[in-house]
C-alpha cells in the first residue's frame, strides 16, 4: 500500500539531550564539523543512512539509544559543550560588531564615518543552504546560501527571505537511452529544519497579498535559522487558499510566465510583509537596508514605495526616492535570455486594480519595467531603477552590465554607467574539505577574519609529499562515490545489478581526475570536449598519462535543447571502451558537488565569454587545491595570475560559434594533452608530481583568501551596505526631509533639462604655439541655465584621444569648471595626453543626495 500523505513526527527527546534539539535546527551545524561529529556519534550507520541529517537521523534512531545517551557522562559533557559554543557563536561580538565599535569610537572622537546598518534584509528566490534544506536550483541559490552563511560568521546583522517550495528543484535520473527524466518529490516542512511563525493561540501568521478578482493569496512563515541569520520562506500551501493560488509556491522555476509572477509578486511583497512581521513578533530591528539578489524579488520595492506612502503620506515620488536610498540591486547575468521580463498585460493584470499595493499608481510601476520593447517588463531594469547602488558579480561582469544597461543613463559613457562589482565567493568552511582546513591549519576564526589559514607562510611547514597525501585520498574518496553513483544510476535504468559488476571498477585512484559539473544553459558549453570524440578518447585512454573526467548538470527542464546536450555525453561515457574513464552523474546537487570540489585534481569550465557573470564552482575545487582549467571568463578574467591554473585561450573576434567552438576545443585538448597531463605525471623519486604541487601550494596561497565568501561580504557592508544605510538615514531623517528635497529637485529638472544648454565654448592655450603634455589650458563656456541655479548643475570639461576618422572621445579625463557669474563657466587643466586631442563640455545634475553624478541619466552635452 502507498502512503496517502506523508508527515514527519519528530522524535521526542529526553530531558537531558534537550540541546541536540536547538544544535539540530540551527543550520549552523552544516559547516561546523564537531557538531557533525556529535551527530555521527550518536549512531554512524543511521548518521550515514540518513545522509548526515541530524533531524532525520534524531527521527529515526532508536528511543532506547536516546535513554542510554541520556545516562553518558561523556556525550553529555560534549553535547554541553557545543551548546555553550553556539550559544557563544550566535550572541557574541564578531567583526561586524568590533567593526561598529571602531567607527562609534571614530564618531565620538569628531568623525564623520557613516555607523553601520542595525540591519539589512536579502531576498532571493532560492537559498541553497544544505542538501538538508532542498531549496535552490543551482549557483544563485547556492550564492545566497554562502552569503548568509559568511554573514552569519562575521556577524552582519542580516535577514533573509525568500518562498519554500514545495517540490524544491527537480532531481534529475537518466532514462535508458540517456535522457533527462525529472522528479518532484513532496517535501513536508516539518520534517526540515524549519519553525513555523504563529501568533499567540498558536494558529500560523499569515502574509496576505491581494490577487485580482478579489481574491487573496495567504502565506506561512517559516523561519531556518543559518547560525545568526533568520531565513524567512513564504508557503503558499494553506488551506484557506483558492486551489491554484495553494499551488503558488509548488515548485521552483517551474511553471508559466503566470505561476512565475505570481511566486515573484509573493517573494517580494510578501516577503517585505513577512520581515515586518518578524520584526514586530520578535523586536528585531526593522531593515535599513533591502538588498535585491537578482530582478526576481524586485517587486519588494513596489511595497516599500506603497508603505512610504500609506503610513508616512509621501507622494509616489518621494517615496520612490526614499525607498531607493536603502536599496542594493546585483545582476547576475549578462545573458539576455537569462534577464526575467513579462508582459506587460500580465503586470497591468496584477497591479491595474490597485490593490495588490493600493496608492501606487499602475502607470508608474509600468514605467520602473519599461524596455526597448513596449509590450515587455523588465525586472532588471525595475531593479535598477529601485535602487540607488547596484552590482555585477565580477570585475569583467560589471563593465559587460554597464554596457548591457547603458541605455538606461543616455548620455554616458559606458564607463560612467553607475553599476560597480563585487566579485562572488564560496563559504570556506562549507566546501573546503576538513582535512584540507585542519591540515593547512584554518581555525574557525581564521575563517572569520578570511584567513582560512592559507597565506603561503601559515602552511609552509606542510610538505609536498603531506599535501598530496591529502590530495589523494580526496580523489580515492571521489572515486568510491563515483561507483557508488554510477551503480545507483544504472540500476535507475533498468540495468540488472548482476550486469553492473564493472561499475566497480571505474575510475582509478591514481589518474589524473578533471570534473565539469554545473547547470546545462547554451553557453556553458557541456559537450564542447566532445568536439573531436576521437582526441578525447585517446586523452582519457592515453596509455602512460590517462585522465579521467567526471561530468554532471541539470538541464532546465522545459529545455529540450539542454536535454539533448545530456544525452551526448550520457551516449559517449556509456561506450564499454571509455566507460571506465568517464561519467556522467545525475542529479547534481551539493550533496555530490562536495565531492566532486574535494577531489578533482582539475576543475574545467569552458563557457563562451563573456557570458559567465562570475563562476563560483572552481573557486569551491581552489579551496581544496584543485585546479583551474577555465576560459578567462567570470572570476577567472581577474584571479588567474599565469601559474594558478591555466587559462583556456579564447577565440574572440570570431563571429561564427561554429567555428569558435572548433578553435577553443582544440585548445582545451591541446592544454590538457601538452601541459596539464605531462605535469601530473611528472614524479619525483617518492611519488611526488613536485611541479604539480608547486601550482597548488601557489593556487591555495594566492586563491584561498580571496575567493572566499566572507571578503565578499565584508565587500558588500563597507561599498554597498554601510553607503545605502547612510543614503537611507539621510532621505528618510526630519520628516523624510532629504527625500522631499531630493524628489523636488527632480522635478525642477524635469521642467527645465530640455532647455538647459551648452551656448558655447572655447579652449584657450598657454605661452607656447605648440601645446605640450601637461601643459595648462584654459576651458571657458557660456551655459544656459533654465532657471536652476548654478549651486544645482556641475558643469565639466572632458578632455580625451580623437582619431583621424572618429571624434568619439577616447581614454577621457573630466574637469569641474568653475562658476564665474553670468552663466559663464571657466576651468584650466593640464593636458593629459600628447596626440590628438578633443574636448567637449557637459552639464550634469548635482544634488548632496544623489550617489553618483549619473544617477538620474540626466547629462547635457555641448553641441
Ligand atoms: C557551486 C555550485 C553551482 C554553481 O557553480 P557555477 O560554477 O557557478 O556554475 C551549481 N550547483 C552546485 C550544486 C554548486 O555547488
């Protein structure tokens, strides 16, 4: 008989072991080995049975064990004792607050350093936290999930939120004949570790949200706690929910345009509602700061315009500038398919009656998502439009994003266009194995202060032969979890075990291991290493230097054309003559992805550049000494220094991806063949790849620090964080003074900017007829002011390179010219390069208020 419904029943334990309760629940548990440690103690078969799950594992283990622990004076003094840690762990100062002392002592002393935030909100639609918590898709989620995590150890005072799904992301099995075969299991919430938000009687708060037709969409609040940081995830499954609208939160990524929005309108004005209600039921502080983890959650801001102007009386204006004041926006994509948009009958169909945020007028909102296309709203362009700072996650993706969205800020250069970068990172201590850490001698804190013990001098004692000791049996761990896999796949697909006796003994602990693992979009390029079949077979069955090659991804399942690409290599590594040397595992997670990190020697990515925001995989393989084998693209472009790892040259300029395709595969098997393979077998006397292990000592030393999650998040307090929470105090301050200022300012602008004008200018030179580098010249230009006064424009001189066929400015040097009455304008500059040189004259807004001189897309060029 089949089970009608499942639930879970947690086990009740006795009093004295009450705190595995608390250690179990706080997620805190999935990067803390010693509280792993206690768990396995408790009984190692079930420990590995369950998966490592400490509720699973509390749920099943048997009662008479829990009475027998209850008694042990051992287990008890441990259980005390990391208890005590967390306890510590959770309510203690860490960075964030040593760094808030510093700036207060600062502050007292006459600074005037902006305090940090109290508190700053995260919304994503997907958090990957831990396998435990199934409730991400891929990279983004599982930046989210880092991103808590690293917050969380250094103490910035986040609160996360985003939808639980129900069915979370699919797992992926493969049919016979390779295809991609998807399933939704049904996850019960009470079986996570998750705490449902009730009101006092007990029954479950609810966010309500209103859907059109009069209808309303009602939301629970679940609450995973991620070491200090509350995770908020919004279910749509209540009872007093229409049918469909219950089924709002079924599935992540799955479903219409119509489901889709539906889950974005939840996410981001119920998950504001949501973080209210935290807020009030617990007295945490109500965020300062709101930051947007790609376009999908962007309707938060429509909710935040609707509360500035229900509850304080702003007008849609100054609302919109006081709700941009504390806004962060990060894209995370340079694909343009990638980019979320809708159309804009679906958007007029949930906002046009005005009361999915009464007062917010529909036209306007319209306007936030506008694009080139009419019929289209964009969510990017809505996120950036609500938020005063935005990001790209790479140094290479910030410049590809500020030329991808400079139509937004006409006028500027892409150069100028106000979207900076902070490159992502990976938890140290989620995805460095824990021998790696303990051997190179990372403690918790270093981990903290973003040490992780792997600057060159903390780990020189450890010798070659030490280190590759480790690096071997990561790779033998590897290995036994690739047979283990592939077993299990085959008998997915229908193979008899008596058939699979060969899945035994695939792969072999000593050769040369590259994994490729990662979701299965066009430009990722999965089966760019089947190129040439026949080049890489005789690389995977070279008989002195073999490699073997590991490959898994998910493919979106409404992308048939993704499912195809799986079912290529699927076909490839299922030939008896390979099948030894290379496979595919389904259903990559991070329950596999943690092994595939430890131990491959060699971490591949090939996609085509530019299109990889950042790439976070290979830094995970770097933590571990693996090594990266990439196209210079995403992080790689800035963190590859020529002897971390190699950089797969790419074949720029040429337009036709055919052709791309046949030159960057040939250079991946040329690399691999000529230089990554002859290195890994080149062995000392005592077995030793000496050079090899040069190459990893130099990737952990130069890698390590850098890649890490905790830099990326300090990065985001200090440029991104602490700057939005100052903007913030500054609009909303005196009866929200700063945002009626600045929103009457706009509006001054709007009336005069198309009459504002460059009348004329000219150039004068110094002494000498010919002009030489660095010598001064004198700018004078007349401006027509339109009635703003002259405190409210900067007016500047651009000086740059011209070529003799294009007067478009080049390498550009900007100069404030100086106000002298009358509308006329004067600046002396010295010239900056010797050549041909042009200049023009520009007038742009200024306002104390604004974050950059580009903000409002506003500049008037001399013409
Ligand atoms: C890190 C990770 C990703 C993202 O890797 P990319 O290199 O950004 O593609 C995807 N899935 C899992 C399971 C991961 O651990």
């Amino acid at each position: 008989m089949r089970a009608l419904r499942r639930f879970t029943v947690r086990a009740s334990l006795p009093e004295p072991l009450s705190a595995l309760s608390t250690l179990a629940t706080n997620l805190r548990w999935t990067w803390h080995p010693p509280t792993q440690d206690l768990f396995a103690s408790i009984d190692s078969r079930v420990w590995s049975e369950v998966g490592g799950d400490p509720l699973r594992l509390l749920s099943v283990v048997d009662a008479g064990k829990l009475e027998s622990l209850a008694r042990d004076e051992q287990f008890l003094l441990k259980l005390h004792a990391l208890a005590s840690d967390l306890e510590r762990y959770v309510n203690g100062p860490r960075w964030y607050q040593r760094r808030q002392d510093e700036i207060s002592g600062r502050r007292e002393r006459g600074s005037s350093d902006t305090p940090l935030p109290t508190s700053v909100a995260y919304f994503s639609m997907e958090f990957g936290v831990h396998e435990a918590l199934p409730n991400y898709s891929g990279g983004l989620g599982i930046l989210a999930g880092d991103h808590l995590k690293a917050a969380s150890d250094l103490g910035v005072p986040l609160i996360a939120v985003g939808l639980l799904y129900r069915s979370g992301y699919f797992r992926q099995s493969l049919s016979l004949d390779g295809w991609q075969v998807e399933h939704y299991p049904v996850l019960d919430p009470r079986g996570l570790p998750l705490e449902l938000l009730t009101e006092p009687s007990g029954l479950p708060l609810l966010v309500h949200v209103a859907m059109p037709g009069d209808r309303m969409l009602r939301a629970k609040i679940w609450k995973a706690q991620v070491g200090r940081v509350p995770l908020l995830l919004l279910d749509s499954d209540v009872e007093q929910n229409d049918d469909d609208l219950r089924g709002v939160t079924d599935r992540l990524y799955g479903g219409d345009q119509n489901h889709r929005i539906r889950q974005e309108i939840l996410a981001g004005i119920g998950g504001v509602r949501a973080v209210r209600t935290f807020c009030e039921l617990t007295g945490h502080a109500q965020p300062e700061v709101f930051h947007t983890n790609e376009g999908h959650a962007g309707f938060l801001g429509l909710e935040r315009i609707r509360e500035y102007i229900t509850n304080d009386g702003l007008d849609f204006d100054q609302a919109l500038t006081a709700a941009r004041a504390g806004a962060v926006f990060t894209t995370h994509t340079p694909v343009p398919a990638g980019i979320d948009r809708f159309p804009v009958d679906l958007v007029q169909h949930y906002f046009g009656a005005e009361n999915l945020v009464p007062g917010v007028n529909t036209q306007r909102i319209l306007a936030l998502g506008a694009e080139d296309n009419p019929g289209m709203f964009n969510m990017a362009h809505m996120g950036l439009r609500l938020a005063q700072r935005a990001n790209g996650v790479s140094k290479l993706h910030g410049e590809v994003s500020r030329d991808m969205f400079r139509g937004l800020w006409p006028g500027f250069d892409a150069t100028e266009v106000p979207i900076g970068s902070v490159t992502n990172g990976v938890h140290g201590p989620t995805w460095a194995a824990t021998e790696m850490s303990k051997l190179l001698g990372a403690s918790e804190s270093d981990a903290v202060d973003n040490k992780i013990g792997l600057g060159i001098g903390a780990f020189e004692p450890v010798t070659d032969a030490g280190l590759w000791e480790l690096r071997s049996t990561l790779r033998g761990r590897l290995v036994q979890e690739v047979r283990r896999r592939l077993r299990e796949s085959w008998l997915q697909r229908g193979a008899s075990a008596l058939e699979l006796g060969w899945t035994d003994s695939v792969f072999d602990p000593s050769v040369l291991t590259v994994g490729f693992a990662r979701r299965v979009p066009t430009y990722k390029r999965l089966t760019l290493m089947l190129r040439d079949p026949e080049r890489l077979r005789s690389l995977l069955l070279h008989p002195e230097r073999p490699v073997q090659l590991v490959v898994a991804g998910k493919s979106h399942p409404a992308d048939d054309g993704g499912k195809a690409l799986i079912q290529q290599i699927v076909r490839y590594a299922d030939d008896a003559g390979v099948r030894h040397r290379i496979v595919f595992l389904p259903d990559y997670d991070m329950s596999m992805a943690r092994y595939l990190y430890w131990g491959c020697d060699v971490w591949l990515n090939n996609p085509m550049r530019p299109l990889e925001a950042c790439g976070t995989s290979g830094m995970k393989a770097a933590l571990n000494g693996g090594l990266n084998l990439s196209i210079r693209d995403g992080w790689w472009d800035e963190l590859y220094d020529g002897s971390n790892g190699w950089a797969i040259p790419t074949a720029d300029g040429v337009n036709d991806p055919i052709r791309r395709d046949d030159l960057e595969a040939n250079a991946l098997y040329e690399l691999l063949g000529s230089q990554v393979a002859p290195l890994f077998y080149d062995r000392g006397e005592d077995g030793v790849p000496t050079r090899w292990m040069s190459m990893v000592r130099h990737t952990l030393a130069s890698l390590g620090p850098v890649v890490q999650a905790s830099r990326m998040v300090r990065e985001y307090v200090e440029t991104y964080y602490a700057p939005a929470a100052a903007s913030a105090q500054n609009v909303v301050g005196e009866g929200y003074r700063g945002a009626k200022e600045l929103s009457s300012y706009r509006h001054r602008l709007r009336a005069s900017w198309t009459r504002v004008r460059v009348l004329d200018s000219d150039l004068v030179l110094g002494g000498s007829s010919v002009p030489v580098l660095g010598a001064p010249v004198i700018v004078r230009a007349r401006v027509e002011l339109a009635g703003l006064e002259p405190s409210e424009v900067d007016v500047q001189v651009v000086l740059g390179k011209v070529s003799h066929d294009s007067d478009e400015l080049k390498d550009v040097v900007t100069a404030p010219m100086n106000y002298a009455g009358n509308g006329n304008y004067e600046a002396e500059v010295p010239l900056p390069h010797a050549g041909a040189l042009g200049y023009t004259v520009r007038v742009l807004p200024r306002h104390g208020l604004l974050a950059s001189p580009a903000e409002l897309g506003r500049v008037v060029l001399a013409s």
